[in-house]
C-alpha cells in the first residue's frame, strides 16, 4: 500500500467516466480534479453504447411542462416533482453545454435539430447523434474535450475499492491497480459509477459495472433510495446471454411492431401500443416467452440502414438483415432507477460525497424512468455538482490510515440469485430466498460480499414494498397501493431489515 503522489492530493476525486463524470471534469475546469478509471475515459460505461439519444423540451410546440408532465406519468406516483422540474428545465442548458464540447447532434438541412420519439413521451423530444451513435458520439466529443483540459488527470487502470471517512465524512479513497492499493486522501468525492447489468445474466449494459458507486457508498454509510426499481428494456437483441445489443425503442418510435412466432401483433390493443411505457412492453413480452413464444421486432416499414446505422452493423454481425426479416427480441436489464440518494446538487447523506449519473437517485425517475431522460440527468447532475463543489472547496485533507485491501470482487454467484429472483416479475417467496443467499454473502467478506451489497439491498426494497408500481411488479401483490412513498435506508438498517423479514420467515414457518 502507498500512499497517492503529492501533486494529486486534494483534489476532487471524480470515479466514473461516462458522461456524468466527463461533464463533471469538464465543469469544474480549471479547478484541479483527479478522474479515477479503469479502462479508461468514455471506455467501460454504457454511455457509448447509448442510441436512443438525449430528450431535452427545446422546440417551439414543446416545454418544460410537457416533460414533465410525461416524465411523472411514466414514474407513477414516486418522482420528486421538484426535483424532476429542476433538471428538466435545464435541459437547454445541458445541450448547449454538450455542443460547446464538440457534441454534433444530428440536424436538418435547416441546421434545426432531428427529434426521435420514444415510448411514453407525448412528441418528438428526443435528440440523437448518428442516427443511433448518440451515446458514442458524446464520449467522443467530451473524451476529446478532457484531453485538452489541463486540470484534470486522469488515473487510468484504478479500481475504488473503499471510501475512507473521518468525523462522518469523507477523507479519501482506496483505490486498487492489479495487486497494489493506493490511498488518495479527498475531501470531494463524486461517484459517477454507472449502474447494475453485472448483476443480471441479460443486460444491455456492460457486465463489469455491478453498482460499486452503490456499494462504495452504502459502506461508507450514505442512504440509499428506491433500491427496488430495475428497469428491464424490452428489445434487447435475442442472441445469447451476457451484455445484449440494445435495439432501441426510436426503432418502434418510428414505426416497427412486434409480433410473436404466430405473427400476432399481442400489443395492438393496448393503450399506447408498442409505445406503452417500456415497464409495461416488457411484462408483455415476457409474458409471451413464459408461454413459450419467440417475439420479433418488425421493421421492413424503416428506411433501417439509413436511420440505425449502428442497429444494422449489430443485427448483420448477428446474421439479421433488419430491413428484410424480423429482429428477435427479448427483455434484458437495462437501468437502475433507485441508487446513492441525492440532492438536486448530487449531494448524498454522507458530507463530501456527491453522485450523478445511473448510480444516484435524485427522484427524477421514480418507479420508472422515462426513455431517454437519463442522458440528460447525468449530464445536468454533472454541471449542477460542478458548480455545487466549486462554492464549497473543501479543507485540505488529513492522511487517512492505510486500510487492507479487499479480495477481489467477483459477481458470479450474486448474478445467478438476482436473475432468478429479482427479474421483471417478484414474489415474497422469491424475494426471501434472495435475501437468504445474499445476506451471509454480503457479510461473509469474501469476493461476492461487495456485489451482494448491492443486489441485498435491491432485494430488501423489494419485499419491503408490496405493492406494483412502475418497473416493480409483484405477482403476490399485483395491485398499486393507495399511498405510496419513495424509501431511503443506509446499509446498517438494510442489513437489520434483512435480519428482520428473514426472521419473521422463521416465526412464520414454525
Ligand atoms: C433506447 O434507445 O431504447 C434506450 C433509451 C433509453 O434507455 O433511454
């Protein structure tokens, strides 16, 4: 173990490199910010892998009000309305901020942006890069923009393993390259770490990103919100397990429908059809499989090639021609709503500690996140933590004691009981037999211990809440209940809480 070189001590420690943390950087400049990442900047996240795009109220026959108005619909009942406001309103100024960084959204011949539509959004708000490339295109963008900025460095090839407290509030990080720990003493930390697809064996997002943020944070004792809410996305590409190709919902945004082996269109008398909000598309799909069907995107109606370029290079490189024959489809895990909770400025529970980006809850999503809103949260969050850390430098930090390296963490066993039990549909009996894995997993301290902390808390928000509402639905409690409200626990009651349900189990049965 050894401490971190002089020069970097001090400074705002950003861990993540999407575009919650790139914007971040970019923000704070020419404050001095120490950018901690694996595989390097925009390289391990999901934000490259974005298509759909960045949904921002910018056109004359839109608004704020509009948004949000369809942001709460698709939360049902849990999104903080003030905060939802607030980011919403600052989508023009996210946008603004993403092209001065080099973002080139696509434009008519006019130069008037190109707007997709997705499910549950009233109108066409949705801007995009490349046709689909949205997501690579910002990285590209802020990549290039963080390697002119001289205030920032970026330690490449490091892993956060712990963050370090002292008096209640944060004193740095423990940071991990191959076999050697490293300390970096902070007094502003801000997790920008992304989201959860490690923990499911089908998930549109990289399966190195399990919830560390989520992890870190709960150990170093900041609440956690809303843990319950996975959103499942209902058309990943239907080849194999792992991380799946994402077939974005702007591909029935315009136009293309599903159908089943049959060729019946099982949606067609649903309100708001293939564009029903995604939680909803999802149980239907599912529902078809679990009677053993197959079900395809059919999208022969779509100039393909030219409006998904990126969509048509992953289905051929799967032996699909989108343009010709129907586009097998499946449910995949695809974005955690609940995570560290926020304030509107990413501050969490924990003095020092910000989160932006997939890993926080700031109340914008509630039970369901609405397409694309979470491009823009993460680039918001970014620019209003930026400006929140700069009016509040924080004192010099002291050397924190040199802590042992954890073992390595490996999600496997974790993944097999969050699949199993914590997927698109739960039960109490389900929902208890994941506590009862993940609990001595998570409190034995051995390489599932870090990932079980995230998927436990996941499962005890889950039988916590009984009721269904949004992306949680409950086969045993199927209805929403009158009043419902959004929760926040720190590990120490997580764990309590896990005690408790399991030990009300034992009472029950004998
Ligand atoms: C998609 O392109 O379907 C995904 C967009 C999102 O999840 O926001």
């Amino acid at each position: 173990m050894r401490p971190a070189p002089p020069d970097l001590t001090g400074r705002v420690v950003i861990i993540g490199d999407g575009i919650a943390g790139l914007v971040a950087a970019l923000a704070l400049a020419p404050q001095p910010v120490v950018l901690v990442t694996q595989a390097g900047p925009g390289q391990g996240g999901s934000t490259a892998l974005a298509q759909g795009g960045i949904a921002a109220a910018i056109e004359a026959d839109d608004s704020p009000e509009l948004h949000l108005a369809d942001t709460l619909a698709a939360g049902a009942g849990l999104c903080d309305a003030n905060i939802a406001e607030t980011i919403l309103r600052q989508a023009g100024e996210a946008i603004d901020f993403l092209e001065r960084h080099g973002t080139r959204f696509d434009r008519d011949a006019s130069g008037a942006p190109v707007l997709g539509l997705e499910a549950a959004h009233g109108r066409r708000r949705i801007l995009h890069a490349a046709g689909d490339g949205s997501g690579g295109e910002i990285v590209r963008a802020l990549v290039a923009a963080l390697r002119r900025c001289a205030s920032v460095a970026v330690l490449e090839g490091r892993v956060a393993r712990r963050l370090l407290t002292h008096d209640g509030a944060i004193a740095g990080v423990l940071l991990q390259r191959e076999g050697a720990g490293m300390v970096l003493p902070a007094r502003q930390v801000v997790m920008a770490t992304g989201g959860i697809g490690g923990l499911y064996d089908a998930t549109t997002n990289p399966v190195g990103n399990w919830g560390q943020g989520i992890m870190l944070a709960a150990r170093a004792g900041a609440a956690l919100a809303d843990m319950e809410f996975v959103q499942f996305h209902p058309t990943a590409l239907a080849v194999g397990q792992g991380r799946l190709p994402l077939i974005s919902e702007a591909v029935r945004g315009e136009g293309a429908i599903l159908i089943n082996d049959r060729g019946e269109r099982f949606l067609a008398g649903h309100p708001g059809g293939e564009l029903a909000p995604r939680d909803i598309v999802a149980r239907a799909i599912h529902a078809e499989m679990t009677s053993g069907r197959r079900v395809f995107l059919k999208a022969d109606n779509i100039d393909f090639p030219t409006r998904f370029p990126a969509i048509t290079a992953l289905c051929r490189s799967a032996g699909i021609d989108p343009a010709r024959a129907p586009i097998p489809v499946r449910p995949a895990q695809h974005y955690h709503m609940g995570g560290i909770h926020t304030d509107a400025f990413g501050r969490s529970t924990l003095p020092g500690l910000w989160a932006i980006g997939e890993c926080a809850a700031t109340g914008l999503h509630g039970a369901n996140r609405l397409a694309s809103n979470s491009l823009l949260e993460a680039a918001v969050m970014g620019l209003n933590a930026a400006r929140d850390i700069a009016a509040s430098p924080g004192s010099y930090p002291v050397m924190p004691a040199m802590p042992d390296l954890p073992p390595e963490a490996d999600p496997g066993q974790v993944r097999a009981i969050t699949s199993r039990h914590l997927g698109i549909l739960r039960d109490g009996a389900s929902l208890h037999a994941a506590i009862a894995g993940l609990l001595p997993l998570a409190l034995g301290g051995g390489e599932a211990s870090d990932p079980a902390i995230t998927a436990l808390s996941i499962a005890v928000f889950a039988a916590l809440r009984q009721e269904s509402r949004g992306a949680h639905a409950r086969t045993d409690f199927p209805a929403q209940a009158a009043h419902s409200v959004s929760r926040r626990m720190t590990l120490d009651q997580i764990i309590q809480s896990a005690r408790l349900i399991l030990s009300d189990d034992l009472a029950r049965s004998a």
